[in-house]
C-alpha cells in the first residue's frame, strides 16, 4: 500500500499523526513504513526532511515504489500510533532553495531557450547545470528578474492537469510525463513538472543570489543561494567587507579602490627591496670572486631570491654557487648554480640530506630537511658536487 503523502496536500504542516506498517533493522537504523507522512523522501535534487517519530529521530527519507521509508535512530511499535514532527527550518530552507531556483531556472531558460539539466540542493550551496553557454551578465540580469518576482509576491500555482490539457500546455521537464502529472507555477516566471515542496507564495523566497556561473560541459554551473541562506552569505560578506574597510580607513563600498592603491604600492616597494637585494647580491659576489666553488647560507627567504643569490656569484666565483635559505628547524631552501653550464650531482645532494627538487644545464633547486652542519659537511665531503 502507497504510503499517503501529507506533504503534497500541505507542504507547512510540521505535526502530524500516523500509524506505523513496519519496522526494519537495518546496519544499526530502523527502516520504519506509516500509512501516512509529512516526510519529504530525497528526490528530483531536494534532500530529505528529518525530524522525528515518537521518540525516534527521523535521520533520512526514501521513497521506494510509492511507499516511503523513514530511516530512525529506535524501533518503533508496529501497529503503534505515534506523533510525527518535522525539523521546520531544514524544510523551510528547502523550500526557499528550491523555490528560487525555479524562479531563475524559468526565466533563465526562457532567456537562453535552454534546459536545466542538474540540479543539486546541497548543505551550502544550490547548483544548477544548464546546456546553454550563458554569460555572467546574464546571469545578474536572471537574478534581478527573479528578485522582482519574489518580490511582487504572487501566489504559487500546484495543479495535476487532465492528459489532455497536459499535452497543450507548455512547461519544463527533464523527461516525457505520463498519468498524474504535478505542475509547479510561479507566474511570470516558471511552470514546471516537479515533486518538491515549495512556498506558498513568491515572496516567502526572500531573495536569490547568484554566486557564480562557471563553464560545465556544454552549457553553464550556477550556484545559488536563496532566501535565509542568501541573507546569511551576504550579511557575512558585508562584515568581512566592513572589518577590511576599517583596515583600511574606507567605507565598505569603496575597499576595491583602497585595495588597488595598496597593490600598486606593493608591487613598487617590491621593486625596490628586489633592487637593494641585488645590490647585497652584487657585494656578496664581489667578496667571493674568483674563489671557486661557494656555499652560502641566508635566513629564511623567498625561493626566487635563493636562486638570484646563487647566479650572481656564480658569474664571479669560477666553480658552482651553493645557496641555502632557512633555519634547522623549518629546513632550507636552495639553489646551486655553475656558470660554465656543467652538469653536478644534485640526486646525490637530495638523497644524503632529505631533500627533493632538481634541475639541468648547470641548475637546480629545491629544499633540503638538514641542519646546517650536515649541509656544510656535505659540501666539504662533495666539493662542487662532482
């Protein structure tokens, strides 16, 4: 027998009574069967509602040839009546989620004269995968269509069309329909063969924002995010963006060019520290001309001021430069250069002092995990790593 599904009559009702047709164990849960539920299964991209079931928490919902499938954490009494409630938030959330995309979907695919092909509702985000190449432009332009919408409040439409009417009415569906069809409207905006829950009215969404719309497969990913869990996003960006502009001594809306200045500041004193280290480097080198093989150490710096270190002294030192960069603690990183081009042992170098890295053509770099008396011994031991 077709468990009697509650929440297609009343997608609000949170409380509910029911009698229980069967309990199962199974892996440590109870499969539990009622005559009647106001349990949304998972299915069509929405999860399924948990709540709980006399003194069983409800952990999952399946639905399997009509008859749907409570998945508890406690027995329950066959033949037993028991109190059924519903987790209202979850379900809220889902119905907002879902809700909204319809709303974009329907506009979207009006705009593109596309199909929604994926849709996955998920803890955080909402994805959907349509077969249309659309730009991000458009997609901002789908949103404020849909907030106007959501805003104009209008009531959501449930029906189940005769055959007849089914076969001249126009609506979107991933596959051909047969028999009782449920149709999901919300006018000016999307009509649609689906089996969720949703709001009763277009406004109940709050809002949808779009997050991004990225390149997938033929077509486009966009995620969404709708309602409560759009105010949440955004309310948390506007305080990530408030606490930056306080940093910075800006309003919130006007971090970007803050930040720009602070790049194009950057980016110059980088070019003036990579100035004056040069000038060291060019001392350094100076020190060791002519004096053959070298090996260096410097406190812990960047990999590309290593390697500049190491090609500036092998232009004067005449044999190979050795470079290490770090402390025993953390490691070293290195950067050995000849000048003359000549292939060295560095295989040799990473095996004896736990390193990885490599190179050609009289280079090479990488890190070691040695202290630095291992390293200077090696070299003592190894001179220019022949």
């Amino acid at each position: 027998m077709e468990t009697e599904k509650l929440y297609y009559a009343d997608a609000f009702l949170t409380d509910f009574s029911a009698r229980v047709l069967g309990c199962e164990e199974h892996k440590g849960k109870y499969l539990v069967t009622l005559d009647r539920t106001a349990f949304y299964p998972e299915g069509g991209g929405q999860p399924a509602d948990f709540g709980t079931l006399g003194g069983a928490a409800v952990v999952d919902v399946h639905e399997r040839g009509g008859v749907i499938v409570h998945t508890c954490d406690a027995p329950l009494e066959v033949g037993a009546a028991v109190a059924g409630q519903i987790d209202w938030p979850r379900r809220f959330d889902h119905m907002q989620q879902h809700s909204g995309e319809h709303i974009i979907s329907g506009i979207l695919c009006e705009m593109f004269d596309c199909d929604n092909v994926g849709f996955h509702l998920g803890a955080d985000t909402v994805t959907i995968d349509y077969n249309a190449v659309i730009p991000w432009e458009a997609a901002l332009e789908a949103e404020a269509r849909a907030n106007a919408v959501i805003w104009d409040d209008r009531e959501a439409e449930i029906t189940y069309p005769a055959p007849e009417e089914l076969e001249t009415m126009s609506y979107r569906s991933k596959k051909a329909l047969t028999g009782s069809v449920r149709i999901v409207t919300f006018p000016d905006a999307d009509r649609c063969a689906c089996c969720g829950t949703h709001v009763r009215r277009a406004g109940q969404v709050g809002l949808v924002k779009v997050l991004s719309c990225q390149k997938f497969r033929e077509g486009v990913r966009i995620e969404i995010l709708c309602g409560k869990r759009a105010v949440d996003y955004l309310s948390a960006v506007f305080e990530q963006g408030r606490a930056v502009g306080q940093r910075l001594s800006v309003k919130p809306t006007e971090t970007l060019p803050a930040v720009e200045r602070l790049e194009t500041e950057l980016s110059a004193a980088r070019e003036h520290a990579a100035a004056l280290e040069q000038e060291v480097f060019e001392a350094i080198a100076r020190e060791h001309a002519g004096a053959g093989d070298v090996l260096l150490f410097r406190a812990p710096t960047r990999p590309d001021s290593v390697r500049r270190l190491a090609d500036t002294v092998a232009r004067q030192c005449g044999g190979l430069a050795a470079a290490f960069a770090g402390d025993d603690a953390s490691g070293y990183v290195y950067a050995l250069v000849r000048a003359d081009g000549r292939p060295f042992a560095v295989k040799d170098m990473n095996a004896a002092l736990h390193g990885r890295g490599g190179g050609r053509n009289g280079f090479a770099q990488g890190s070691v995990q040695a202290s630095r008396t291992d390293i200077a011994a090696f070299f003592r031991q190894h001179p220019g790593l022949s």
